[in-house]
C-alpha cells in the first residue's frame, strides 16, 4: 500500500549518471530512481536524489528531482565527499553497472572503493544496487571487496555469475540475486511500421578490436567482419528497413564511440538508415520499442529491446552478458567463444527467421523480471522505513 508522501529522504547515487554518452549507465540511472520513487512512495516520503558521477561537461537528461549533483574525482573524495555524504539518509551505490572489479586500472578501482567506505565512515547505510560484482583476482583489491560488501546494508546482484563471485569471496555474506533495473526505464512506444525494420547496435569499441586495437576481449568472432556481413546479409533480404543505432556517444575517445562507426557503416553500405545519436536513455529505449528485430552490441541497447518485447540477440564481449541473459533463461545469444563468425551471422539470420520465438522467450521471461524488481523494490522500501525521519 503506498502511503500519501510527506517528508523528503535524500538518496545518494554513487556511480550513477545523467550525462554519460554511455546511455547504458543513463538507463541505470533514470531506472534507479523510477524504483527508489516507487519504494519511497510506499513509505509516505518524497525523494531528493543526490548524484556521485564522474566529472563529465554534457547536458544532463535527468532532472525530476535531482537537487545537488557532484563530480567525483580524487580531489573530491578527499576534501568534500564525506560532508556530502552526511547530508544523505542513504546511499544506492551501482559501481556503473560492472565497474566493481579489479578488472579495471587501479586508479578507477580506489575511487569505487573510497566512496563505499567513505558512506561506512560517515556512519550511513550503502546498497549495493542491482550490478555487475566481479570478477575478482587480486590482493589487497579482492579482501578490501569483500569487506566492503560485508559492511553493506543490502547487497544485489544482476546475474548467477556474480552471485557466485559473492559467495566466493564474501562467503556466507547475504546477498539476492535480482535483475538489472534498467528494464524498469520508463519509454513511449512507437508504432510498428508497415515495413519491417531491423535494428543494429553497433559497438564502436567492438569494431576498434578495443581500445587495445588487438581484439582485447578476446572474442572468437572478427566483429568487424561480422557486422560487414550481417548487413550484407540482411540488405540482401528484400523489403527491410536496416537501422544502424549508436547507444554509446563518445567522441572524445574515438575507439568507444558508437556513432563513429555508424557514421563509417553507413558510408560504406548507403542503403541502411543511420539512426540519429538519441538525447537520453528512454530515447533510445522508445525508438527501439518500434523494431521488428535487434541485435545489439551493448548490453543495454539489448535490455531495452528485451524489456520493449522486441526480439532481440545480443552480441556477447563480456561474462555479464551470458549471465544477465542466463539469469532470464534467455538462450538467444552470440557468445563470447563457440561460434565463428560465419556461423554467428547465420545465427543472427535464423533468429530473426525465428523472432515469433523469440517474443514468446521474453514474454516467458518476463515474470522473472518483474519479481526481480519487486524484490528490491521491496528491500528498498524496508530499508527507507527504518530511517529517520
């Protein structure tokens, strides 16, 4: 039963963000704060969020009831995040979606690990909102992650894989296993058109083999010559509209930018549409609600889809592919390993042959997602009951 609201409850967002060119961790964000209103909502208490995201010179898309944003850097953990962080009744820290791991240079891994332990030296509760954790391979980083987990209120993760990585290294440690709360981003659906249209996300670090120009992900399939043939492919289908779209917008840093490669795509195959760059996350989620099929390079490209009810295959680099989409039972995928790239192009090919199927996949699925939500909603709702008002 949800309460008529009354006071405010300040919810922190640490690793969230509302003008990254990454629309994938702007979907995080905006379907962070739809399940944080709803739970706050429930408990008679009107949110006020505060952001913690990296400092980024972008527009902000999101604006309903955001009052303080922060740019987080070393200096700013350093001299002004516990105060900010005082002023907080709670904070929902999503590490950026997989950003939780020591993976990642050193540097990133300490500013995600200060903020959490600059919440428990300020004496306030940190969830670790539904997210990539993991993996984990070395000293100090795995112990400190273990202990910052433990000293959580509430821990979630989105996929089996990571909760496996909890277990690992936090063993007997409370943890649920939930969804990725993008799926609760809000869209208007577009209409379906009389023409088929065809949907593909274009990773542009993908195409650049990584920033390392040398597969760093260490896929079996040649992406470039993959998404060379697939258009092929799906040109040469007569009555298709084949859409190129951008969900990452970097420019900045050329080798991460989607719509460089879309722009490359497009001047190479001149009868595909090249979809322009979208202004925010339910943006992009509302033009791919209007696809007949997509199969998509970033993960929340693919979310979107999936969530709309398009049939969808998504294009794995990463273990949280298979283990978010695993977690669904959701078994239409290239995987990072098992299918060369011919054959992954007539996978993609028999899939779309095959998207009656596919719809009737996500619509099974779709059950689990909203017991997903539900679930941490509900903590969420627990957690914001106890607090002072």
């Amino acid at each position: 039963m949800t309460v008529p609201p009354s006071d405010p409850i300040d919810i922190g967002l640490a690793w969230h963000s509302d003008c990254n060119g990454n629309l994938g961790v702007g979907a995080l964000t905006v379907g962070n704060m739809e399940l944080a209103r709803r739970a706050a909502a429930r408990v008679g208490r009107t949110p006020r969020f505060h952001l913690f995201q990296p400092l980024d010179q972008r527009a902000p898309y999101i604006h309903q009831d955001i009052v303080r944003r922060h740019g987080v850097n070393f200096a700013f953990l350093a001299t002004a995040a516990f105060g900010a962080i005082r002023d907080l009744d709670v904070m929902l820290d999503i590490g950026a979606g997989d950003s939780f791991t020591d993976i990642y240079p050193a540097k990133r891994y300490a500013m995600l690990l200060a903020s959490k332990y600059l919440c428990f030296a300020a004496n306030r509760p940190l969830i670790l909102s539904p997210q990539t954790i993991g993996p984990f391979s070395r000293q100090p980083q795995t112990a400190l992650a273990a202990t910052a987990v433990r000293r959580s209120r509430a821990v979630f993760a989105r996929d089996p894989l990571s909760m496996a990585e909890l277990a690992r290294i936090a063993p007997g440690t409370p943890a649920t296993q939930v969804v990725d709360v993008a799926f609760a981003l809000p869209f208007d659906r577009a209409p379906k058109a009389a023409t088929p249209r065809v949907g593909l996300n274009i990773s542009g670090l993908l195409y650049a083999g990584g920033y390392s120009g040398t597969n760093q992900f260490g896929t079996q399939i040649d992406y470039k010559a993959f998404t060379h043939a697939l258009i092929e492919a799906f040109l040469a289908r007569p009555g298709l509209s084949v859409e190129l779209i951008a969900h990452v917008n970097a420019p900045e840093i050329p080798r991460d930018d989607d719509g460089a490669a879309c722009d490359a795509l497009h001047a190479r195959y001149p009868a595909t549409v090249r979809v322009p760059d979208f202004a925010s996350p339910s943006a992009a989620k509302s033009h791919i609600s209007g696809l007949d099929f997509l199969a998509g390079a970033r993960m929340h490209a693919t979310i979107a889809a999936y969530s709309a009810g398009v049939p969808v295959v998504p294009i794995s680099y990463s273990r949280k592919f298979e283990g978010l989409f695993g977690g669904l039972d959701y078994p239409w995928l290239v995987p990072v390993k098992g299918l060369t790239t011919d054959a992954a192009v007539a996978y993609v090919m028999n899939a779309f042959d095959n998207r009656a199927q596919l719809a009737a996949d996500i619509m099974r699925g779709t059950d689990i997602v909203e017991r997903g939500l539900e679930t941490y909603t509900a903590t969420l709702v627990d957690i914001f009951a106890t607090l002072p008002r």
